[in-house]
C-alpha cells in the first residue's frame, strides 16, 4: 500500500451547533471551536471534520445548503473561518468540511430559479419528472419518510428529493451541474482544506426511467434506496468529480457510502479508488429493521465483534477504513454496544481500546472522549430532529404505544448524539450562556470535561493515553499499517485482536477486552508480555497481576493493550 499523509492520523467530528457557543445565542459557532482548538489538540486529534457549517435554513440541521460559498451566520463569518484554518494550521492540524452534494437546499438560488421557470436551465439542475396518470413519477419513500416527489407548483412536473422535500436532488446527470460543484469545490480546497467528508454520496446516480417497485411498507410505497441498489455506473461520476478536484490538492476524502454494491470495495478505496477512505457502518447496520426503528433488533455480542471483524479482514486488504463508533446520525456507542454490566468508565475504556486500535483511521465524534451517553426525553416535541420525527410516527402507525415509540427514539435517535457538549457541570454545561438550541443531557452535571480533566483515571485522561499510545514511535508502524488477526474468537466474551506488523521486525500487539460479567483466562501463546494499557490501573502493576505461567486473566470490563 502505497503511503499517505493522513494514514497515521486521529480524525474528530464536531457538530458545530452542539459544540462550544461563544456568543450565547445558545447555538455553536466558529469562535467556539476556535477557542477548543488546544483542547482537541492535547486530546492527540490531528484532523477536525466539521459537520456541515454553509448557509442553511437547517431543516436537516445544515445538510441542506442554500448557499455553498458562505458561511451560516449562525455559525459566524468567512473571516472566522479562515481564523479558524489559520489556527488549526498553527497547530499542525487539519480541517475536513462536509459536502453535501447529492441534494441542496430548496432555498437555494438555483431551487428558486427553478421553480420560476420550471422549462429553464436551472430546473435542467435537478429532477423535474411528469407525473405518471396525474400521480408521482414513481412510489419511491424518501429516507425522510413520504413521497421523494413533490409537485413543481403550477407545472404537471415532480421534483426528487431523496431526503426531506427541502433538499431537491441534483442533477448529475446535468454537465453544467457537475462544473458548477467541481468549481465550489476546488474554491474550498484553495483555501487551504486538507479535505471532505462526503456525505450521501452513493446517491447521486439516478435510474433515469424512474421504476417503480414492489411496495416494502403500510404506506404502500417503496424505500427509494431500492433504485440506489439497482442502477448502475455512480463509479463514472466519483471518477470525474475526483479527476476534476480531489485529485489536485492530495485531498484526504472519506466517503459516507451506504448499499454500495459487493465488489466495489477496491473500486471505492482501494489504490486509486475513488475516495481515500470511507466510513465502516457495518456495525451501525447489523440488525437494522426493514421497516424504521421499530423492527430494529438487538444484536448480540458475538455478533457485533464477528461482524467488525469480518470487516476488517475484508477492508485491511483493499485499503483505509475509517472507523467510528457513533456519529450525528446515530446514537451514543457508550449506550448502544456496551452492555448493562459495562455502562460505566470501565466499559467506556473497553470499547475505546478496541475500537480505536483497529485497521484505520479512528474518527471520534465529540462527546465520545468523555463517555457521553443517550438522552431519555418525556415528549417527542422535545425532539427536534426530521428523522426522529418520522421514525416515532412511523412506530406509532405500525401499533406501537407512545411509551414504546419513546423507547425507540432514545434508543436510536439522531438527537442522542447532538445534544450540546458537555464541558463543565455549571448552568449550559459550559457550552452555553444562553438557551441550548437542544436540551443539554442532565448528565452533564457527572459527565463533563471540566471533571474528568482533573482525574487521571477519567474516560477522557484514558482517551489521552490511548491516542498517545497509538501514536508513539515504536509501536506507530503496527498501528498504522500492521496486520489485523482476530483471536479467542472461541470466547464468547472476548474481543481480541492482534496488529502485527512484518516492516516493524515482526511487532505483534495484542489487544484484548473482556465484555463479559465474569473474569475470563486466555492461553497465551508466549509466556507473558508487557501491558502497554490497561483499564484498570498502573500498567506495570497490571502486568504483573494479569499474566500467570503462559495464561492471562481479564477481569469483567477489562482491556489491556499487550507487547508480545
Ligand atoms: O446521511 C445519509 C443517510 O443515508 C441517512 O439516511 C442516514 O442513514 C440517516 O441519517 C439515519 O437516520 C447523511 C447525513 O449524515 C445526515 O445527517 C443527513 O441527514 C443526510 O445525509 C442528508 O444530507
Ligand atoms: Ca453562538
């Protein structure tokens, strides 16, 4: 594989409006995330990717831009933004922004041009369909719940709008579009972006007959991932849109890529691919429902560990996954994969350790390094999310009780994961002076930075020695590049796996964690080894303690990251 800048690198999201407001207007802005830049940079970050921070009317929470080139006044200035670069430059970081490319928002100049004039160039900039027999092109369910068409007013025309209907798709298909976009993009990149994150982007290729199919739910409709399944050639576009930009500036690219088709893994990330890396949601989709939260189920420990593994075995040997263990879009890992026994600084600890020290480059979404958890509300107005919104009616029009749609909004909410940062225990948690736009967790009071920064055996000081661990000179290599082998797959408590690294004269770094209730002992295939980290104390005394005659002994919620 051949090297790149960014391979050894820890990312970190920021949701903008959720991390640190400066002016106490009770929303996050660029001088907040200014003033946390050495925070980031003690916590071992290396590039920052920013959720979506454009001018928006923030129906999908900014992934719905109005206006690409400027910067949302709730968030700031451009000039804030170039501070903002200039500093994390200073610091020998890097930024990624958010493109949103595969919808816009329906307020944005070409939307409102289109509309005008529903024949014109700009209405050439998206979908605008004739109705079949007085009805919508086809029975596509947008992600957003209802029709992914809505009426051109005035006009027998359908727009398409895979997401919400104030997000109008664009036309890829439309040459003019596509310069339109490179062009924007390539004015980023100028600035000085080490990057993007690419959201939604297996979208943009579109069935132009429009087919109908086979409908999936009560509402009679099909989900119009199932035309995302089936066409073919979205590869032609990511080519020309890498060709024309990324390819220029040695941009780092991670993609957002869901249903992408088996064999275009290489095609995707491998050398050459389309992108540098893209996201790992297998975990994230085991046990998602056909038909909306409601139907999700639980998967078991086995079969979360086996799926991650199955992944990294596939993905280590075609190229650079980025791994995550939450985002904005999905709920609090320390609340979804641990289990009842481990909700607690020790198990935060675990699931850090094995997930950061996989193949990759770790993404920690802001809040992880502090264990932020889920947020139980009594009400869905106390919601804001569009998706929560839909996917609470949803259970409700399939029978379920309020009590139990509530249920399955905090368990699988978006809003779990955007709930403002949680930096100290005053009123606002440190994050605001004013009203968060959304409740803060009342848990800030425990879980907060400003707490955890004080105690050496915090989530967070973990977190700090974790990266550094990640980082150091000897072991970087096995890290970065060394092979992923699971082990004690037998144990059906244990996630262990090694990184083994034949350039690294054959380093091979155990990594081992017990999930389950009991203490477990594991052979070991050298008499002992040098504990590099642990969970539970000093790691010299930990090392002493753990190993025994060729055996090693993990207490329930243990981790410990071992030299053989
Ligand atoms: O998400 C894309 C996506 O596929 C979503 O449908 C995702 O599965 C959903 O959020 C789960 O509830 C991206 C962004 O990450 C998301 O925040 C946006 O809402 C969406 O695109 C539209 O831009
Ligand atoms: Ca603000």
């Amino acid at each position: 594989m051949k090297k790149k800048w960014w391979h050894d690198k820890v990312a970190y999201q920021i949701y903008p409006k959720s991390f640190m407001d400066a002016n106490g207007d009770g929303i996050g802005d660029l001088r907040g995330i200014i003033s946390k830049l050495d925070y980031l940079k003690d916590l071992g970050i290396d590039i920052i990717w920013l959720s979506p921070v454009y001018q928006s009317p923030f129906v999908d929470q900014g992934y719905d831009i109005s206006d690409y080139y400027k910067i949302a006044e709730e968030f700031g200035t451009m000039q804030e933004f170039d501070v903002l670069l200039a500093e994390t430059k200073k610091r020998g970081m890097y930024v990624l922004m958010d493109l949103v490319i595969n919808h816009c928002s329906d307020q944005h100049e070409w939307f409102q041009k289109a509309l005008q004039n529903p024949y014109g160039k700009y209405a050439g900039y998206f979908y605008f369909v004739k109705g079949r027999d007085g009805k919508e092109p086809s029975n596509y369910r947008s992600y957003f719940g209802g029709s992914a068409w809505d009426p051109v007013p005035g006009t027998d025309l359908y727009y398409l709008h895979m997401f919400s209907k104030e997000q109008p798709d664009l036309n890829w298909e439309n040459p003019e579009l596509r310069k339109e976009i490179y062009q924007m993009i390539n004015w980023w990149m100028e600035k000085g972006l080490a990057g993007f994150r690419i959201d939604a982007i297996i979208n943009i290729k579109k069935d132009l007959s429009f087919p109908s199919y086979e409908p999936d739910g009560l509402d009679g409709r099909a989900s119009c991932v199932k035309m995302v399944e089936d066409v073919q050639g979205v590869g032609e576009y990511l080519e020309d849109i890498k060709h024309h930009t990324f390819d220029q500036y040695d941009a780092f690219t991670v993609a957002e890529v869901f249903n992408m088709k088996d064999d275009e893994l290489s095609e995707f990330i491998g050398e050459d691919g389309h992108f540098s890396s893209m996201f790992d949601f297998s975990a994230h989709i085991l046990g998602q429902g056909e038909n909306g939260w409601y139907d999700n189920k639980k998967p078991s420990f086995q079969a979360w560990r086996d799926t991650i593994f199955e992944s990294q075995l596939e993905l280590q040997r075609i190229g650079h996954v980025a791994n995550i263990i939450e985002n904005h879009d999905e709920p609090r890992g320390a609340s979804r994969f641990l289990p009842e026994h481990a909700k607690n600084e020790a198990g935060k600890k675990m699931l850090a350790t094995t997930s950061i020290l996989l193949y990759g480059i770790p993404f920690i979404y802001q809040g992880q390094e502090i264990g932020m958890t889920n947020c139980r509300r009594k009400d869905i107005s106390e919601y804001d999310d569009i998706s929560t919104k839909d996917q609470y009616q949803e259970a409700i029009a399939a029978g379920c009780s309020v009590e139990q749609a509530m249920e399955y909004c905090f368990e699988y909410s978006r809003d779990n994961a955007r709930t403002p940062m949680q930096w100290n225990d005053a009123v606002g948690a440190g994050f605001t002076q004013g009203k968060p736009w959304l409740a803060l967790n009342p848990n800030y009071t425990d879980i907060n930075v400003e707490e955890q920064e004080k105690r050496e055996d915090s989530v967070l000081s973990y977190y700090k020695k974790l990266l550094a661990l990640k980082k150091a000179p000897e072991y970087k290599e096995t890290f970065t590049y060394g092979r992923f082998v699971p082990d004690y797959q037998k144990e059906d408590s244990v996630f262990a796996y090694h990184r083994i690294c034949r350039e690294n004269g054959g380093q091979d770094i155990l990594v081992a964690a017990n999930y389950g209730t009991k203490a477990v002992t594991l052979k070991m295939k050298s008499l002992s080894g040098k504990v590099l980290l642990s969970n539970m104390g000093k790691e010299e005394e930990r090392g002493r303690e753990i190993f025994s005659e060729g055996t090693l002994t993990l207490e329930s919620c243990e981790a410990a990251v071992i030299l053989l």
